[in-house]
C-alpha cells in the first residue's frame, strides 16, 4: 500500500457506540489494524479501560490507549464531514443505504476529492445503532449476511468494513507470483514432450491407443500447471531414470 | 441469494486445523453461518465440545453440533477435489497464490463447471499450516493486511473468507459442462502421489536429493494442474508402464 493511501485511511475514524462488552472493542481495535486503520472512538463504552480489552487486542494495543473516549455521538463525529451508519440488516428507516463493498469504493472517491474527515459508527452489540445515531448519519452501509441468521459478531464487522476499505484505497488486487524460476519457454515444453513422447515408446505404452491424442492429453495437463524451469528439469531427470533402468534391461539382454 | 448458489456454498467445507482455543471455534462458527455456511470440520481440536464454543457460537451451535472431528488433515480433505490453505502472509512456498476475493470468484467458476466439493484449510492460531498441510493443498489464498500487522484472528479470517465467498457465490449461473471428466479427490491424488514415490525410488531417483523436498516440488507441480480422474489414470499407466520394463530387468539379470 502506498502512502498516499495510508494517509486516506488515517482520514477514517471507527466510532464504538455504547459497546457492551470489553472484549469486542479489543477484537474491534486488533481488527482494524490488521487492514492499517488506527483512529478508534469509543461513545460511552460500559467498560474501559479493561484488561479483557488489552488481551484481546493482542498486538494492537497502542489503538485502545490511543482511543478518543467521549460520551456522546454528536462529540465523536463532530469533526467529520461525512459520517456513516453501519447495519448487518436492512432498516426501517428512509435514508440512503449502500452496501459495504460500494461504501468503501465511495469513500475513496470522498477523499480523492480532497474531502476531509470520514466518521463510521458501530452501534451497541444487542440493538445496533438508535435513531438518534442515524439521524446524524449521511449514509448507511450494509453487510450482505445470510437472511436465516444475520448476527454479525461487532468485531467481524468491523473487520469486514476495515477490509473492504483497505481494498478499495489500495485499489490493487495483488496476485502474489507462485514461483522464483522463471516459467519454462515454449522451447523447453516442447523439448520435454519430445522427451516424454520417446520414453512412452521405450515403455510400450503409446501402442495401447490413439497416440497423438494421449499426447495432446498430457500436453494439456502439463500445460496447465505451468510449469518452471526447475520443474521440468525435474520431470526430465524422472524420465532419463526410467529410461536408463529400460536401457540396462536391454544391454543386459 | 437464490437456492442454486446457497447449494454451492453447501458444497464448501471449512476445515479448522489444530485450533488451540475453543473460543475460536465458536467464533469461526457464528461467522461462517452469518454468510450461508454450514460445513465445519475439526482437525484435532485442543478442546471439543466446549461451552465456550457454545458461548461464542452464539445462534450458530447447530453449526458445532453437526461438526466433523477428525484426526488427521488427510481424511479431512479425502472427499474434495480441491483443497485451499488460507494465509494472510506470504508464505516461502513456491505455490500458485491468490487473494481471497479472486480466489472466491474462482470457488464459483469450479462450482459453475459442475466440479465437486472444496475444502477451505485455516492452520492454528500461532503458527498457520504447516508445510504438511501445505502438501495436500492445491492453492494458496491470502487475506490482504497492514505490512507492519498481519496478525489476523482466526475467527477474523473465516468471517471474511466466508464473506467473499457468499458475495462471489451471489448470482452465479452454473452453466453444465457434462463432457468433463470428475477432478481427482484427494484422496485419488494421494495414491498417485504414493505410486509416483515408489516409482522414483525403484528408479534410483528419490535417492539423488532430499526425497521429501523433492516430493513436495511434485505434489505442488501437480496439484496445480487440478488432474481430472481420467488423467490420473493415464498417470499411473505410464508410472506401471515404466516400472514393469524396471521389474523385466530385474527378473531377467
């Protein structure tokens, strides 16, 4: 991740509103650093400071001592110029509601913008956010859940919105390279089709069917696995030792 | 989401490995049945059953109680014709790699093209799969995190793998592919990788390098290339093939 994009999600703020339990705002806090989020407010927490808290922050402890703690919503996202709702459930209420993948792609447009600060608001574990919260929210995200059971643990969603904005800011899927062997060329496929073509010969084994199409069938498998170079060297040596038992054989003979 | 894709992620295990803390358990549970999840597998679990899991697992106990405890890695995995390990590092592996959100979309396409079960592997708290785990898988999926703070809770990790997979998995069409052949389970893969073995050690090959490095290059080799049953069959012929010309020589000298 870029710095660029490191400081948008130091923009963002994650507001813990009346959190009933110790433990989740320290699941919360471990949950938001593993996606580079830092900023935590906590809206009249029932217990905090706490142990509980600091066990389960597990290495991001430095989060919950550096939590804004404050006693109501208006103070936590006063500062904020865009303040967010969260719900794992459709709500009755006539606001606008945007899913959390679409939200996060959002909020980065908001800062790319040069707009200022983000503010997004968990509500207490058995009711979710109250009206009152809502009525200070420009918007609410959803959670797609299972419609059967919808009973997001706080830190998972958390977790979930941390993830998805730390996707959308970096605006890059990396896909990590599997190997550090360069693949093998064309070149050196064909060579070991050659080779394996010749082998199946010595065997006896490309007489028993059509062997242009068993070929192409192993040229498929092979090929899809995308071999490296020292992967065929590998499979390479694997023939030349089967074929020299088959030539002792016949020296022997 | 419509029954067609709630029969796929039917069709999608999750397999704890060794988890150490119950708490986990239930956790990892309640997440999994928030996105439509219902298959869990234990591997040597420190503790199960336990009323902490119960605790946790919230409105998803029915998710513990039908539970498969097992022993080994290898019979939990014996049934799936494609087995992902889950890391949110890096590994030193040289294996095919994906993010999660991709690696989903391609949980849809396997499903799409009438392919079997898939089992997804979550390695213990402290120190992720181990490189045996790793043998057994055809894919490695990673959870995008901070650089300075990848330390994702278990729990954390199967809500957002369970997460992308409920969103890729909405609104796919499944479109028949009847002419292809059933991959190889598991199960199937690990007798060719035993028949593989024995051949390399007749061949006086297995004993120029370290045997288990070696079996582990072909295993990730061939895992890759997610064999179909009937190209396993050709596999072992060519493998029989090979060494019956090896045991002619021995019987003829």
């Amino acid at each position: 991740m870029d710095n660029q994009s490191k400081r948008m999600l130091d923009r963002i703020d994650f507001v813990l509103v009346e959190t009933s339990h110790p433990g989740n705002i320290g699941s919360s806090a471990r949950a938001m650093k593993t996606m580079g989020l830092k900023n935590l407010s906590l809206v009249a927490p029932k217990v905090f400071p706490s142990t509980e808290a600091e066990a389960l922050a597990s290495g991001a402890t430095d989060l919950l001592q550096n939590a804004r703690v404050v006693q109501s919503v208006e103070e936590a996202v006063a500062a904020a110029d865009w303040v967010v709702g969260t719900s794992s459930r459709a709500r009755a209420v006539s606001m606008p509601t945007l899913d959390v993948r679409e939200a996060a792609h959002q909020m980065a447009d908001h800062f790319a913008a040069n707009h200022g600060e983000i503010a997004i608001l968990f509500g207490p574990e058995r009711t979710g956010l109250t009206n009152h919260c809502l009525d200070r929210c420009h918007q609410l995200i959803t959670i797609p859940t299972s419609e059967s059971y919808a009973s997001l643990n706080l830190a998972a969603a958390v977790q979930i919105v941390a993830y998805e904005l730390r996707l959308a800011f970096n605006g890059t899927n990396i896909v990590a390279e599997s190997s550090q062997y360069p693949l093998a060329t064309a070149a050196e496929m064909d060579g070991y089709y050659q080779h394996l073509e010749q082998a199946l010969v010595e065997f006896d084994f490309l007489d028993r069917s059509n062997p242009k199409l068993l070929m192409r069938r192993l040229r498929r498998l092979y090929n899809r696995a995308k071999p490296d170079q020292r992967e065929i060297n590998i499979l390479r040596g694997i023939l030349t030792a089967a074929q020299s038992h088959k030539n002792n054989k016949k020296n022997n003979t």
